[in-house]
C-alpha cells in the first residue's frame, strides 16, 4: 500500500533532526507516534482515534490525512490559546529583503530572526477548513500535555483540563536545529562557529534556538570557531534551514530559492577562482590558441598605390 506524508522539505531536517518532545520519546514505543518528517500507511487510520500534536501547517496536513483516510477522530492540540494567523515569509516576498538580508549587520539579522521565529507559520486556510468540516475533528487549544503514558493498547494523554485515549499519535512539532546531530558533521563539529559564538544579543533579545543555528558566510559556508584552525570548512556549503539566520528564507521556499540559489553558485564559482587563481594566471601565461589567421591570404597593393615613384 501507498505511504503518506506531511508536505515537507528536506531543508528543515538537515541542519538537525526531527523534534520529539522526550516526554513522548521516553514513553511510547515509536511504532506509536509518527513526526511529520516520517511516511505512514494511511491503514494506521483507519477506524482509529488519532491525537496530533502541535497547531501549524504540518499539523493540520496530518489531521485533514488521517480524517480523510478513515480516521474515526482526530483531537488537535495546541499549547496556545490561540491559533497562529500570520505567515513572516509573506510579508518578507520583496526583492530588498531576499537580496539585501546578508548584508546587514548581525545585530540587526538577530532581530529580523527573532521576530520570524515569534511569528509562528498558521495553517493553510485550506487544510484547516478541510480539517474544521470533518465530524471526527476536534480542536483543542491551551492545552499542553502534562503526562503520556500507556493504558492497555490506547495512549493515554493528560492535559490541565481533561484525559483523552488514542490508538496513534502525530506530531506537528516541527525540527531541532543542532549540527552536532548530523552524522556528516560528527568530526568536526567543534570547529564550526555558531551565532553563539560570533554575537552576544542586547538584554532582552536572548534566543537559544536562534543561538544554535551556524554561523555562515556569504556564499553559505561555513565558519570557524577559532580563526584558522578548520580553513577546509569553508568548502562546506550549508544550503538548507540552517542558513537562514544568517542569509535570508532564500532556500526553504519557492520565493527565496529564486534568489538563493544564483548566490550559492556564484559564491561556490567564485571560490574555486580565488582558490585556483596562481594555476588561472599561469594557464592564461601559456595559452595562445589561435582564433584568426590571414597568411592564407595574398594581399596585393593596386596598381601605383604605394609606389616608390
């Protein structure tokens, strides 16, 4: 049978891992619960009471999935009292931004970032429509899970307000960014500066997710945490989720990608010219390929033009 998923985008994940909430990992066994970056058999629902946690756009995408693939019930949770409204990129579509972002100083990187990490991304209006019609589908805000555990074969979740019992979980949690979890990056993990340790935030502005993420340069590399120890990480390119504290959402959406990825290939270009430019410099010393000949002509003078006469 067909698997299913959340629509996603491997530039969310490769800068980290999927974020499971421990109380859940040192709870429920993982055939119980599937984060939005898994597939799953659209059987998993059917006739089933299904929990999914977390109120964005991947959660509302498991929620319309199972209800239309015969989920008996579907309960949304959210910590939130309210559901997020405004989506950051859509105010940041304009060429200024996507162009100009890198540019800037840190500080005032810090505050766009912190500001598009606030402005949680809403739903599609779609999906939550498709969701909200269902009979099954029920949505409950300001109400964090305090206690998961196991009741027999259902899972049992215990919010301020009430007990609920599902056969199966889905989580909307979205992506830890943490390069020391990237198997690629394990031995030299040390070596790579990070926001924390190339800016210290104003009173107030502290963010230690945002602090996490890689300190880049301008054509996505990345940096060292002590200058000239790692120089070969600057042939490492991080074009993914990661990237954008310090380049823009110019590589994690249809928008930014336009602008995004001319300046990795031409930061990439550029690199290998600088690095090579003593062997270009010899290369164009030798180089003498002909490209117009005129000895296979005969040029004649008219007559008693240019005579000695």
């Amino acid at each position: 049978m067909n698997k299913i998923a959340t629509p996603r985008t491997a530039a969310l994940e490769r800068s980290g891992r999927p974020h499971v909430p421990e109380l859940i990992a040192a709870t429920l066994a993982p055939d119980r619960y599937t984060h939005s970056a898994a597939e799953i058999d659209p059987a998993v629902f059917s006739g089933r009471d299904i929990g999914v946690l977390g109120a964005g756009a991947s959660a509302f995408d498991w929620a319309t999935s199972a209800l239309e693939n015969g989920a008996r019930s579907v309960v949304v949770f959210a910590r939130r009292r309210e559901l997020p409204k405004t989506e950051a990129l859509a105010w940041a579509n304009f060429p200024g931004f996507l162009t100009g972002f890198s540019e800037l100083d840190d500080a005032r990187r810090w505050r766009f970032m912190r500001r598009f990490f606030e402005l949680q991304p809403p739903p599609t209006q779609d999906m939550f429509e498709r969701a909200a019609r269902h009979p099954g589908f029920r949505l409950a805000m300001g109400a964090p899970w305090r206690r998961v555990a196991m009741a027999g074969t259902r899972i049992r979740i215990e919010t301020a307000e009430a007990n609920w019992s599902f056969d199966h979980i889905l989580l909307g949690t979205g992506f830890e960014t943490d390069l020391a979890r990237r198997p690629e990056l394990a031995g030299f993990i040390e070596q790579i500066a990070l926001w924390s340790d190339r800016f210290t935030p104003p009173p107030g502005e502290e963010d230690a997710q945002l602090a996490r993420y890689p300190y880049l340069g301008h054509a996505f590399e990345l940096t060292e945490r002590t200058p000239g120890a790692a120089p070969y990480l600057g042939r490492i390119h991080i074009f993914n989720n990661g990237a954008v504290p310090s380049l823009g959402p110019v590589c994690n959406g249809v928008t930014g990608l336009k602008y995004g990825a001319p300046k990795i290939v031409a930061g990439i270009a550029r690199g290998f010219f600088l690095e090579d430019a003593d062997e270009h410099i010899e290369g164009l010393m030798r180089y003498d390929v002909t490209h117009f000949r005129a000895d296979e002509f005969v040029m004649e003078a008219p007559n008693g033009v240019g005579s000695a006469n």
